[in-house]
C-alpha cells in the first residue's frame, strides 16, 4: 500500500518534513508570507534514520508521518545537523515513542541538546571526517561552523551521493505539493525566497558560508537535501551556484533608493534621484519607504544591488528611528561590494545627513562625495542637484 503522508526520494529515503502556515516572522524578525517548510527525513533499511527534526508548533503531523513508514519498526537513529528549535524542538515528542533512539551529532550540539530538552543519554558525538557505517548505510560528516551556528554540519550518504545540508542550500516558503526542484516554477515562486532567506539568515556569515561550500566541492553531489525548501534531485548545481553567487556578494547593475519621510518631502527627494539613475541609463531601479518595507526585503535589495542610496529625513536633530535601525543591520551584515549614495533633509535643525556620514566614514564604505542636505521641500535647482546626484551614481555604478 502506498504511504499517503511521506514522500519517496529515492532509494528508501523519504520525505517527512511539515509546512508552517501559521508563524507570521521567522525567528521573530523576519516576515514568511509565503510560510516556511521545515524539512526532515527517514531512511528506511538494516537500521531507521532520520535526519534532522522538524518545529514543535508542526508535530503532530509529522509523528504520523513517521508512525506511517515505520508501521511498528523501532526508531534506530536520529541524525541532528543543527540545533536550531526549528530543525530539533520536536525530539522529546520522537524520544517519547521512540526511548531507545541513538542520537548522532557533534560535541558543540551536545551542550545545546542538554540546556533546551534536558537530553543526555544515547548521543554518539562525531567529528569532521568521521564515516558511520549504520546498518547498510554510510555516513561522512562534515562541519560547517557559523552558517549558522557554531554547532552546524552537513551529512552525506555515499550510496545515493546526497548531502543533507542543513541551513545551507535553504529558503523561505511552504512546499505546496511539490517538493522536487524540477516539479516547480523555481524562478516564480522559490527563487526571490532563497535570495532573502540567505540573506537574512546566513548573509553575517557568508565567508563561512563560501569556506563550507569550497569544502563540499569535492563531493559528488546528485542530490540535495536541505532543512527548508525544494529538494534538489534534478539541477543541484543551480542552488550551489546561487548560493556560490550570494556568499560572494555579488551584485548586479543597479540601484535601490531607500527612504525614510514623515511629511513626504524627502519622500520627493527620492523621486528625484531615481529620475537621474533612469538619466543616467540605470535600468533596474527599487525605490522603498522604510516605514512600509520590512529590513528583511531592504537587506536583501541591498545585498544584490551594486548601488544604495540612503536619504532620511532628520528627527530630534538626529536619523530618522526607522534609518537609524537599518543601519544597524546593514553593519550586521558586513556588506562590502556596494556603492552608496547619502542624502538628508530637515526643518530647523539637520542630524540626519551629518549622522549618515558618520556611518559610511566609520565603516569605511564606497560612497560618493557628492551628499546633499536639503531644508524643508526641495526647490527647482535642488530638485536638479538631486537629479544630478542620480545621474552621477549611475556612472559609477556602469563604470561611466
């Protein structure tokens, strides 16, 4: 009979991870408009194995989904990759079925199995290198420390050449149906969710991230199996190479105008200056206001983007609060191949052009020399320099 719940991978490896429909941010930051999937799978054999767990709020379903491939086979062992509560919260619920059950993972997850589920008995702790041969499987394990956390590491599994990533090769969004990369408009539907997961999530460690993905080259990878998104069974070169791509931070040639009004003038200013980048022969423009646009979205525009212009208006002769926090993140971030442009706006005292030139001083960007600060609305002659302003990003960023 036909399991209804799992899906077959290949070789008696089977999908059993759940759709999250319900949580609004991820990690409490982050928006999941489009859900988010957490990933989990059996091998069945000599000896049952699942790799990786999947979120607590999701459990129920997911222990059906296990109770239905083992039909009365013991549990035999659970592979942990990471200790993120989204990939490992749902272990006292498996330990409760399933008492007897080894666990595997490395040293630094060991203390961290102990302080969130008071778990300390039957751990096998491996190494960078280390092969298990657990029943008619082998296993080599590889650590990838800080993407995204200190204790991460990869799987690979000889006989069918798949790596069970992790975060690594991850995206936001819920797998509706289909999970296989070739079942799936990818650049419709997945592709803008990977970007930004990277980003958000893994983009602060990205020389780790690049450092694990040259260990992996030498692997012969026919199929990918990470903790969120698509199973890449056809194509698993094309997410390598995108994240290859992000953790390199490269840019494509254009410009995000990002903007912070109260009243709406700098609001103009923006307008202004992205007129000039169109001037100038800039094609692929974003302008966002930074009360309606989530970090998230921001970072990831301006990850990809080789062009930033920040404007802010100024507030208690200091950034707007809202600009004020974006940088923060974009510190966080590390950014390092873009160019940036600065520009403020004020009534009767500035704060805001003076305290963004602080920032790119202090953190040693690219920026242009041209920074424009503007009381009250802008004039005609402003509204040119602003156009100007514009038109003189664009050649830099098109090397003019």
């Amino acid at each position: 009979m036909e399991n209804l719940l799992s899906v077959p991978i290949k070789d008696d490896i089977y999908f059993i991870g759940t759709n999250d429909r319900q949580t609004p941010l991820f990690e409490g930051m982050w928006p999941l408009p489009n859900g988010v999937a957490y990933n989990s799978y059996l091998i069945k054999g000599d000896k049952n194995i699942i790799v990786d767990l999947v979120r607590v709020n999701t459990v129920s379903v997911y222990m059906n989904k296990i109770r239905e491939l083992l039909d009365g086979e013991e549990l035999d062992y659970i592979i942990i990759n990471h200790m993120e509560p989204d990939h490992s919260s749902a272990i006292k619920a498996v330990l409760d079925i399933y008492p007897n059950v080894k666990i595997i993972t490395n040293k630094k997850a060991v203390d961290m199995l102990n302080i969130y589920y008071e778990v300390t008995e039957n751990i096998e702790v491996v190494k960078e290198g280390d092969t298990l041969e657990l029943g008619n499987r082998k296993f080599t394990f590889y650590m990838t420390p800080m993407v995204h956390w200190p204790e991460s590491m990869v799987t690979y599994e000889e006989a069918t050449k798949t790596l069970f990533s992790q975060d690594i090769f991850g995206g936001f969004g819920t797998l509706d149906g289909a999970i296989f990369d070739d079942q799936i408009e990818f650049s419709k539907h997945y592709q803008e969710e990977i970007t930004r997961y990277f980003i958000n999530i893994v983009g602060k460690y990205s020389s780790q991230a690049l450092k694990a993905l040259q260990k992996l080259e030498s692997l012969d990878i026919e199929l990918i199996c990470p903790v969120h998104g698509p199973v890449w069974r056809d194509n698993p070169q094309k997410v390598i190479d995108l994240y290859t791509s992000l953790a390199k931070q490269e840019t494509v040639d254009g410009c995000v105008v990002i903007y912070g009004s109260m009243y709406g003038n700098t609001e103009q200013m923006a307008e202004a200056v992205a007129k000039g980048l169109a001037k100038g022969g800039i094609k692929d423009i974003k302008i966002r206001d930074i009360t309606k646009t989530s970090n998230s979205y921001l970072l990831s525009d301006i990850w990809r983007y080789k062009g930033v212009i920040l404007g802010s208006c100024s507030y208690d002769n200091n950034l707007f609060p809202p600009m004020d926090y974006l940088l923060s993140e974009i510190s966080h971030q590390r950014m390092k191949n873009n160019y940036w442009g600065i520009f403020g706006s004020y009534s009767w005292s500035g704060g805001a052009l003076k305290n963004l030139k602080k920032y790119m001083e202090d953190g040693k960007y690219d920026v242009l020399d041209t920074q424009l600060e503007i009381k009250g609305a802008a004039t005609d002659e402003e509204i040119e320099a602003l156009i100007n302003f514009g038109k003189e990003m664009a050649a830099k960023i098109l090397n003019k």
